[in-house]
C-alpha cells in the first residue's frame, strides 16, 4: 500500500507523539484541540499554543470491533478506545489487554503512543495499560 | 409566513437491488410521488436532492442535474450532503424555500445505492462520515463509534444489552406489514441477544443493514394546495438543524447529542408545540442506541430514561408512544442519502391514515420525524400535523 498523504499538522503531531513529545493545542482559557487548527473551537480565540498530554489517560469509553475496512481487516478483534488526557480526548486502539468487553473498564489508565496497524503498517495511536495497571481478568459487573 | 404541506411521498422498495442504478431508483420514488400528489412534473421549481456516497458507489459526483432528468422535471436541481442526514436538510430546505415565498413547488428526498459494493468497502465508505485524522484512521468504524456511544450510555446511565435487544424486536415486529421494508421478519430479543458481535456492545441485530433505496416527497405552498385543488392533509409545520463537533471525543458528553437538543428546540418552536403533544415519532435509529439518543435528544425521555422505553412497552406499537411504525432504519433499512426523506414519507403516510401501520395511531395528529448525520455531528428534526 502506498504511502498516505501527507496532511501538515497532522503528521507532525504524530511524529511528536510517536518521541513521547504528544501535544494538545490550547487557548487562553483552556480549551483543548488538536491540530491543525486556526481557531479554538470552542471560543474562537487565535492564540492557541502547544500544550503537553498528561502521561497517562483515563478510558471514558471503548468498543471490540469485530468487523472493520479493508485497512483493518487484519487488526480485528480489537478495542477501540476513547481517553481523556487532560486538555483533550484521544481516540485510539488499546493494545496489551484482551479483545474482550470484560477485559477492559471506564475508568482505566492508560499511556498513548504510535504503533504499526497490523493490517498495513500505517501508524496506529496505541493506548497501552499504564505501567503498574491490571487490566485484564477483571470480573464483569452486574448480571 | 407561507404554511407548508406534503402534497405527495414516493418510495422504493427499501432492500438489496445491487443491479439497479441510482437514477432508476430515485426516478421510480419520483414518479411515486407525483403519482400520489396529483402534481405536474412541469409545476416543479426546484429539485433538492439528498445523497451520501454516491462517487464511492457509481463513481459519479454532480448527481443533482442527473436525478433532475431521471425525474422528468426541468428547474434548478441541489445535491446535499450531509451523511445519513443529507435528505433531512434537502427537506428542510425544501420548506424553508416554500416559506419564503421563492417556490411553490419543490420535490425533495434522496438515493443511496450501496449492495453493489461488497461489504468492508461499505464499511470504509461509511467511515468517512467521522473524522478522517483523528477517528477513521484510529480504527473507528460506523458500527464501532456507536458502540463507544453505547458503553459511554451503559457507564453514566446504566442499561444492559437486553434493553437495546428489545428496540431491535421492536423495530422489526413494526416493518412486518411495511411494503416498503427491508426485513418485513420479527427478530426476538433472545435472537438478537445471541447474533454474532459486530462493535461489542453492539451486535449484528443493534445494526441496520446494508440498503439500496431512493424518497421524493413533493413539497407544495398551503396556497398552491387550495388553488389546484391538491389533496394534501398533512402540514410540515416546524423545522430545526444542530451541528456538534465532528470526532465523538471532541463533545461536551459522550452519552448524549447536542446537535439534536438543538434541533429539536427549534422544531418545537417553530412549530409552536411541545414534546408532550407528539404522538408518534420516526426516529434515526442507525444502532439500537441511537433510536435511545434521538428519544432523550427529543425530550420525550429524560436522559437515562430513553433506555427502558422500548422493554417497558411504552415506544411499540401498542404503547404509548409508539417509536419507528415504519420499521425505522433497524428493519426498513437505511439507503443512507434517502432516509430523511423517507422518514417523512412514513410519518405523513402515518398521519394521513394510509400507512399498514396508521391503525397503531388512529388519532394521532402530532408527528415527529429526527435524522441524524455521522455520530450526530448534524441533526434535523421536522414537526408534522394533521392540517385542520
Ligand atoms: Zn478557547
């Protein structure tokens, strides 16, 4: 497969992701987004500047996906996962727990970073368990 | 301000028709509902044309010019795009343009044809609804963004699988009798409890299909009605539109749709009625959980409350008020650009008393019909009634 497109602001923040440099833009009233962007969408202030991530997120709410695209077709299963890192969210794939909706929790710690899709190679934000976390063999609640 | 009624709706069988070209399939829904209004085609001023995907599917942008000459009208022709809510704006413009006083006839509705695809490229196709950067290439699909919605709504409100089990059972029971519909089969909860997974918590039956489909509904001025005579009962009396961030991460609250709040608001408003004066609503139920959604979006459930409201009988047929007659996407089936435009048809046919389903609601006179684009970073949401 062909290499993607380059997309300005895009790529850098991945690659700053990728160092463990990862970055939010913010204004001057906290508001969180991620590049590129001119304007902060929430109060249309210009003076946006680089922000770092916190170290670790907290999953707010995540998926198994079973049956994706062609470009993921050899990723499934797989949990897709949004998390909260401070001035903004992520969303990515959550390696390093099982593909299983009892494996993984609301409310999980996990670091970010930028893996390969098994699929073709294209970078990937990765979420993995934060070091020190249990994140698998956890009892289902409820029924 | 000038009143707005449905003159007349036309449908296509809602399925797979892998063989059948767009233009057919929207000149069929056209044709249908010409037939129904009693309009001339030469009476049409404008053509507001709702569609998704259509340059994935057949490789053919600028439809609108195209869907003009399939539907024999030559006048000012629109495409509007706006993922699964593309019909629902095409509609609201459509009323917005018979407001002012610029048209007294437009036809409005929409075409997806996408089982010529084969599957994983539907899949990808749907995707692109989302963020490309920062969603589609971090492994969200269509289905799996709902389920992010759905866990989202388990964790701040609580619900079980079951409950989204028994909207689906629900849906399915209501399109028997459609002949429109996609799966006229009941599916029951303990069926669809056990399908295969698709986005856990989502599983095959949380999910609409995969549709080829086409609407048109001619939309005529109160006083084009009265001077050429044009039976047409039923009056689209209010119209609103929201937009939210695009990415799920990027919203104030991962359980609910403000674009939809919004939409509503200002649907009521203008219609000048309230969420307690609805009697039946179509609603854009692309998952089990967005049927939930667009329901507290509405503000006929409380949010947290929307999740019960099909096992506890209040939204089937026989309860209450009953959600999604038609079928709703679940069952009927979800051509992606044409579904707004089918949601008003079913309503309309709902109100006017010639629906297979219209004795489910003999007395109904408030209609409410909510479309949603994407993980409803764009919502439309129209009132309907009985003109008296
Ligand atoms: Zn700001």
């Amino acid at each position: 497969m062909s290499a993607p497109a380059s997309n300005a602001g895009y790529d850098e923040w991945l690659d700053a992701l990728a160092a463990g440099e990862g970055f939010a833009l913010a204004c001057p009233d906290g508001h969180g987004s991620l590049p590129p962007r001119r304007v902060c969408p929430e109060c249309g202030s210009t003076a946006l500047s680089e922000e770092p991530l916190a170290e670790t997120g907290t999953v707010e709410t995540y998926s198994v996906v079973h049956v994706a695209g062609p470009r993921f077709a050899d990723d499934t299963p797989y949990v897709n996962a949004v998390a909260d890192f401070g001035p903004v969210r992520l969303t990515g794939v959550l390696r390093g727990a099982e593909p299983d909706v009892d494996a993984v929790a609301v409310g999980d710690r996990v670091a970010v970073g930028v893996e390969e899709r098994a699929t073709d190679g294209e970078p990937l934000v990765v979420f993995r368990p934060a070091d020190g976390e249990q994140a698998v063999s956890r009892p289902a609640d409820g029924e | 301000m000038t009143d707005v009624r449905v003159a007349g709706v036309g449908l296509t069988h809602f399925g797979s028709h892998p063989e059948r070209t767009g233009r057919d399939l929207f000149a069929t829904a056209a044709l249908r509902a010409f037939d129904d209004a009693g309009v001339p085609r030469e009476d049409v001023e404008e053509l507001n044309y709702g569609n998704f995907m259509g340059a994935l599917a057949e490789h053919q942008g600028h439809q609108a010019p195209l869907m003009a000459e399939a539907a024999g009208v030559d006048c000012p022709s629109t495409r509007y795009e706006e993922a699964c809510a593309s019909a629902g704006v095409a509609v609201r413009e459509a009323v917005r343009t018979v407001r002012s006083g610029e048209a007294d006839v437009v036809v409005a509705g929409g075409m997806e044809r996408m089982t010529n695809l084969p599957t994983d490229e539907v899949t990808e196709g749907l995707a692109i609804a989302a963020d490309d950067l920062f969603e589609v290439r971090a492994g969200v699909t269509f289905p799996g963004a709902y389920a992010l919605m759905a866990n989202a709504y388990f964790d701040a409100y609580g619900g079980e699988r079951r409950d989204l089990a028994h909207i689906a059972a629900k849906n399915h029971a209501n399109a028997v009798p459609n002949e429109y519909a996609q799966y006229r089969r009941e599916v029951s909860v303990e069926e669809a409890l056990d399908a295969p997974p698709v986005a856990e918590p989502l599983h095959l039956y949380d999910a609409c299909p995969i549709t080829d489909g086409a609407s048109a509904l001619v939309i005529v001025s109160e006083e084009y009605a009265t001077e050429h005579d044009v039976d047409a009962p039923v009056a689209v009396t209010g119209t609103g539109q929201g937009t939210d961030r695009m990415a799920l991460g990027d919203r104030e609250h991962l359980a609910r749709t403000p674009a939809a709040d919004d939409a509503a608001d200002a649907a009521y408003a203008d219609a000048g009625v309230g969420p307690d004066d609805v009697d039946v609503a179509e609603v854009h139920d692309c998952f089990t959980i967005a049927e939930v959604l667009a329901l507290e979006s509405l503000d006929l459930f409380e949010p947290g409350e929307g999740i019960g409201a099909a096992r506890n009988g209040v939204t089937t047929a026989d309860g209450a008020l009953p959600v999604n007659l038609s079928g709703g996407l679940k069952a009927k089936g979800h051509p992606v650009g044409a579904t707004g435009g089918s949601q008003i048809a079913e309503l309309t046919r709902l109100l006017r008393g010639d629906h297979p389903n219209s004795d489910r609601v003999p007395d109904a006179e408030v209609g409410v019909a909510h479309n949603a684009g994407g993980t409803v970073a764009s919502a439309v949401v129209h009132v309907l009634e009985v003109a008296q």
